[in-house]
C-alpha cells in the first residue's frame, strides 16, 4: 500500500496511524515514505516479516530501533516504494553506492501535532536540543545499517556526528550509533555532493523511529492491533535525468540452465558462464510535449516508419542470446503488463548503430565499427500500433513503459569495453526521429539539430576483475594484441579455463576454452568475471583464489616474455559471501596488485588509462625482437624454477672449476 504525495492528494498520516508522522511528499521525486506493509491483507492493518521486528501494543521504551536504508535509482518520474517493511523493497532497481545521508532529530515547532511537520517547510519542526545527528554513506550494496562492528573508515553503518559539518568524513570516523529508545522523529536529508551522476537528488522525509502502524507478524492468526515497527527500512530513490533506465533482474548459474530473479543486491554478482537478463526501461510521455526538449512522449510516435531504438553494447565478455519486448502502464490504479510483438532486432554485430534523429551519428561514443570484440544490437519499432488500442487504451493510463529484455551469456573474461575493474558495466542508449532541437542558435539554417543524446543507462554487475597496462620498452607506446593467460601457481603450464580449473592444452575431450584477456588499442588489459565462487555454493567466494599471470601471446614485432607473473591475488575474499565482499568494496572485486611482482619487465613512466580515465597501476613492457639489452627470461618470484636453474647454473660452475684444477695440477706435474 502507498501513501500518495501531495500533489496526489495526501492525507494527514497522523489520523491514520497510531504515533506515526510522515511528512513532504512533494514531487515527483519524492522518496516516499509509506504505511509498511506491501503484503497487506486489508485495510485492517498490515502483515509484517520478522525482519521488521513489528510488535503489537504501547511502544516498548528499553528496545533500540533500528534504520536500514536502502538505495535505489530509477528513471520512472512516478516509481515510488512503500516504506517501512523488509517486504516493500523493491525489485529490478540498480542501487547507489557512495551516496552520504544525514539524519537529524527534530520536534515540532510550537508543540505542534507531530503531523504538522514537513520536511520540505523549516518553519513546520525544529532541531532537538542538545542536537542529536546521524550520518551514514551507502555501501557497495547501497545500504546504510544500525550497529555492528565496522572499523574507522568503513562506510555502510550510521555513526554519530559530533562537532564537524563534514557528514562525509563522519560517516567513516564517527562512533557508531545507537537509537535511542521510546518516540523520536527524525529528518533524513540526502548530501547533494554525492547524488548519483545523470540523476535527481531524492527529497527530504520526516519519519517517527519506532514506526507506529497498524498490523501483525506474517503467521499470527490473530487480529490487527495497534503497534511499533523497531526495525524501520527505508528506500530512498534518485530519479534519472533522462527517460532510460537499465538493470539486470534474473541470473542463470549455468549449473541448472535456469533463470531466477535476483532477491537482492547480494545476488547481483557473475562469472563466466553465467547468463543475464537486462530489463531496458524507456519512458512514455502522455500527450505531445514540446519539440526539442529531448524526451519520447506518444504523440510524437508517428503511424509509420522506425520510431524509438533501443540499442545495447555489449562488451566481448557478452554473447547475445535474445531480445524480448513488453508495456507496461497503469490504468485505474493497476500495473498491466502485455507483450510486444511488433518489433525487429538488428545485430548483434561491431556496427555502432545509427541514431533515428541523424543517421550521420552513432547511438554511442566510439569508433563506427568495432574491431576488438565489442558487440551491438538494436530492438526498433516501426510505426504506433504498439502504443494503441487494442495494446494501449487511449484515454486514463499513466506511468507509461516499453521494456526491452536482452539475455545475454558472459562466455569470455575478456572486456573490450575497458571500463573501471570489480565489476561487469552493460550500456543501453536510445532514440527516437523527433529527439531534435527546435531551434538551433549556433546554426540558423539548421532548425532541426539533433539534440544529444542522454548519457547511457548502465548497469553494473560484482564480477571479479582486473585490469594491467602492456607498453614497449623503449618508447612506453600502448602496445594491443597480447594475450594473457591465468595459469596455476605452482604449474604455469596449466591454465585457468571457462570451468574455473586449470587444464594443460591439448587436453582430451575439453570443452572449456581458456580465459584470456588481449590488450586493446590503449594498451590495456582487461579480465573481468573470473571464475572465483566457490563451487559448491555460488553465494561465496573460494577459499584459493591465486594466479600466475602470463603472456601466451606477445604483440605484433615484440618477443614473447618468457616468464610468468605471481601473484594475481584474491585471498582478501576468501570464503567471504559475494554480498559481504560487494558491500565492503564498492569500488568492486579486484585482486590485491602489490603481491604482482613484474620485475625488469615493469615499465616506468607509462601513463596508460582505462575507458573510464583511470590510471592503471601496473604496467608491463615488452622489448622488440630487434632490440639490445633484453632482459634473461628467469622466474621472478622463486620456486621450483629459479631452484632448478641455481642448481644447474652450479653444477656449470663446479664442473669447469674441476676441470680447470685438473689441468693445472697436469701443468704443475710436467713442470
């Protein structure tokens, strides 16, 4: 059940719940605050999970509330979320990491009604004195949480604020808080500082802790009674900028070839393998709007020709498999969803695809062909039909959605794309012939200039990654076209293949492939997805996650480097659930690259940057055939190898000094 914002007509909360005040439900990019309970049977009361931890009867003054905050973007202008249960969250939303929360304690001006407060309006509440201030960051799972244990510097827990206006810093250095006991009210303001980019910040919210409602615990037989939620979880939203939105809702392990949604952002890891599904979301518009403001509304879907293309890139660890389509509208209060048929799909191939508003320009930034795996493929609907009756009605729908689905196979570990590692990142852009500008005042004899498109909607998967740079020796020019391998540390003659074992080449009946990974035009090297859950339970990581790093093959007029790297390490996760890993390192799943040890091959004043700008850290250097001074190819790390090599280098050495003593002592006799 959803408590509808202002505009919609809302209601004072503080008649209708017991001890609950919940106000400035304002705008369309309102976080809602709502009655919990979205499993609710009736209007009688609402049913809870034990999550919740919803008592019946007088607030309970000796327990501590607790807060969970999760966050979630969206580029629904009307996608809002009950708040309050563990139910309520909701599904098939990308989450935000990095994003800083302030919560302060408030009381109503005047001693006013406590739902007299609005969170949008200052003259309406007022700050507790002695003043009591929270602040929290989101972790790499979007969420903020009460207590623990969490070490200075670790994001993802409320802690106190004390004496500082950086809520940021306090988020990582303050002591960890504890709610109080009994009835309090707080308002939770988002930093503007660190909004999701290409997004809205989410408004200010006022809310009690403990929640008042009205319900009962899921399984109690008895009635609805008055009571408290101490287990409050909240989910905040930023609202996209632009009309697109993308994000991954189910995974296939590839262990039972059976899809399942993804329950969480705990679920929301991969591996090669694995196989997605993307929902690609694009907004409908009701009536005509206006040239040149760069949004799809359904009076601009003309009765013939291509009229909205939604692309996605995929990146060469995706292999594309199908692409389905659906709408979505409300209608009365409900959601109908109905198939779409009526489309066609181009690709996938290396052709960036051309924009409908001006064929001259690519759907995405980049070269018009790709030559380094990189795949693209376009869902395209001609004419209106989609958006009409019998499909569509015309008159008293809202919330207007196409959505595309594309399942794609992660059957490779080598990214093309070169984007930050620790995670999987799928881009989606659309268009549509009308995305025009009205005016062009740079050009007047150009009124109809196509307007830019709006950034891609990305989604972005936990996937354990890494990135190394590949230069010339001489020059540290960005060298493409080596291969590398993963091979076992204590056998680099085996290697790491698509099954997650080490197998020698020429195996009989393999079927995996080996993972590899081949520098691109900058020079980068990019594995991504690495096969690191254990493989008896998918949700955590193995427990020996180590590899020797080594060139199979070198690049173009270069000699092969003859030795292999260690260590690639991920011991830091092992064991770790993927959930646990991911909300501990947002940045993503990468190894811990001060353990590779590149020795005379690692190149010195190299600047070499992934897709997204970043430095990569570690950079190898490969010498011409041509080329003098070139390095002896032995092991750099010890081992059996470089033992071996000690040993037989000795035995030279003692037998010419034998040989040596030999002759002189004949020389010393003939004398």
């Amino acid at each position: 059940m959803r408590i509808q914002n202002e505009k919609a007509g809302s209601i004072s909360l503080g008649k209708r719940l017991l001890g609950l005040s919940v106000a400035a439900l304002t705008t369309m990019t309102a976080f809602l605050v709502a009655v919990p309970g979205a499993q609710a049977a009736n209007s009688a009361g609402f049913e809870y999970k034990p999550e919740d931890g919803f008592v019946k009867g007088a607030i309970d003054t000796s327990k501590k509330p607790t807060l969970e905050l999760t966050k979630y973007v969206t580029s629904s202008p009307n996608d809002g979320a009950p708040t309050g249960s563990i139910s309520d969250a909701p599904s098939g939303k990308g989450t935000a990491a990095n994003v800083n929360f302030i919560l302060t304690e408030v009381k109503p001006k005047g001693g006013a009604d406590p739902s007299t407060m609005k969170a949008n309006d200052p003259q309406t509440y007022e700050e507790v004195v002695p003043s009591a201030k929270y602040s929290g960051t989101t972790d790499g799972l979007g969420k903020i949480v009460t207590g623990g244990t969490a070490p200075t510097g670790a994001v993802g827990v409320w802690r106190n604020v004390s004496n500082t206006s950086n809520t940021v810093e306090a988020a990582k250095t303050g002591s960890i808080a504890v709610f109080p006991g009994g009835q309090h009210w707080y308002l939770l303001t988002e930093n503007p500082d660190t909004k999701p980019a290409n997004h809205q910040i989410s408004d200010n919210t006022i809310f009690g802790l403990p929640f008042g409602t009205r319900g009962k615990v899921v399984g109690d037989t008895g009635d609805y009674d008055n009571g408290y939620v101490y287990n409050l979880h909240i989910y905040p939203k930023n609202h996209s900028s632009g009309q697109l939105e993308k994000n991954a809702t189910e995974i296939d392990r590839g262990t039972t070839g059976e899809f399942k949604k993804i329950n969480g952002n705990e679920d929301k890891h991969v591996q090669i393998g694995d196989s997605v599904k993307y929902d690609i979301t694009q907004n409908i518009l009701n009536g005509d709007g206006a040239q040149g403001d760069g949004k799809l509304y359904r009076g601009k879907i003309k009765a013939t020709g291509p009229q909205l293309k939604i692309s996605d890139r995929l990146t060469s660890a995706l292999q594309f498999g199908e692409a389905t389509a659906r709408i979505s509208y409300v209608e009365n209060g409900n959601t109908i969803v109905k198939p779409v048929t009526g489309f066609r799909v181009e690709g996938p191939d290396g052709n960036n695809p051309k924009r409908l508003a001006d064929e001259s320009q690519t759907m995405f930034v980049g070269p018009a062909t790709s030559t380094d795996g990189t795949k693209y493929v376009s869902v395209i609907f001609d004419g209106n039909s989609w958006i009409l009756p019998p499909t569509v009605p015309t008159e008293g729908v809202s919330n207007l959605q196409i959505i595309v689905t594309i399942k794609a196979k992660v059957v490779s570990a080598n990214d093309s794309v070169g984007s930050t590692p620790g995670k999987l990142v799928n881009s989606a852009s659309a268009d549509f012939p009308d995305n025009k500008d009205n005016k062009d005042t740079t050009n007047p004899d150009n009124p109809n200039k196509p307007k830019p498109l709006d950034p891609p909607a990305k989604d972005e998967l936990g996937a354990a990654s890494f990135q190394v740079g590949k230069v010339d020796h001489s020059t540290n020019r960005p060298l493409a076209g080596a291969v590398f391998r993963l091979g076992k540390l204590d056998d680099p003659d085996q290697y790491l293949f698509s099954d997650g074992k080490f197998h020698k080449n020429g195996e009989p009946n393999l079927t995996a492939t080996p993972i590899e990974a081949i520098s691109d035009q900058n020079g980068v090297v990019s594995f991504v997805a690495l096969p690191i859950s254990d493989p008896n339970n998918a949700a955590n990581i193995a427990t020996n996650v180590q590899y020797t790093l080594k060139e199979y093959a070198a690049p173009q007029d270069h000699d092969l480097i003859p030795v292999g790297f260690k260590m690639v390490d991920f011991s830091q996760y092992a064991g770790q659930s993927w959930g646990a890993a991911m909300a501990a390192h947002p940045a993503g799943i990468t190894p811990d690259l001060t353990k590779l040890n590149l020795g005379v091959y690692e190149a010195t004043g190299a600047n070499i940057k992934n897709a997204d700008g970043v430095a990569v850290t570690k950079v190898i250097a490969n010498w011409r055939g041509d080329e003098k001074g070139k390095p002896i190819g032995l092991p750099l790390t010890g081992g059996k190898g470089i033992i071996l090599l000690l040993i037989v280098g000795l035995a030279i050495m003692g037998g010419v000094l034998v040989v040596r003593n030999r002759k002189n002592s004949s020389v010393s006799r003939s004398i």
